[in-house]
C-alpha cells in the first residue's frame, strides 16, 4: 500500500480587503493549475446552483467576468504598460 503524501500548494488569507496568497517553491505548474481550475470549476458550480441553470450556461457568463479579473490583477501589478497596445502609459 502506498503512503498518502500531503503537501500544501498553496495558502490564502484575508488582510483588510487584500488577498495574500502564499505559493511555495515547491508547488508545481501543474499542482496550481488544478488547484486553480478546481477552484474555478466549484465557483461556477455555485453559480450554477444559486441560479438554476445549466453548467455550460454558467460557464459561458462566468468566462468574461475571469477575462476581466485576471486581467485586472496584470493591471495592479503593471500600472505603466497598457495590455491592448503594450507601449507605456504616458507620464
């Protein structure tokens, strides 16, 4: 029988309004992106259920709203490059 290994992947906690989310060197590519899908997976999910429709309908809405947040947490961490155009803002 093999032995269970258990490791955390990842650690998360609220500070004030801030997220903080602890990463160890020792998490794989792989380990976070289903750590991350998984977490995604279980949102729409919710979604889903909270508005009684269908997996694919949820998964569709849900998609953009991702784009966006993803999208801004680039923005927070590069307030001087502009995504669409990926030039500098002006001073």
């Amino acid at each position: 029988m093999s032995e269970v290994t258990k490791r955390t992947l990842l650690n998360a906690r609220m500070i004030n309004d801030n997220v903080h989310i602890k990463i160890p060197n020792t998490t794989t590519e792989q380990e976070l992106s289903f750590v991350i899908s998984r977490t995604i997976y279980s949102m729409v999910v919710v979604y889903a259920e909270e508005n009684h429709i269908p997996f694919d309908k949820a998964l569709e809405l849900y998609m953009p709203a991702i784009y966006a947040d993803v999208g801004r947490q680039y923005d927070m961490e590069h307030p001087n490059v502009y995504r669409h155009h990926g030039s500098r803002k002006p001073r």
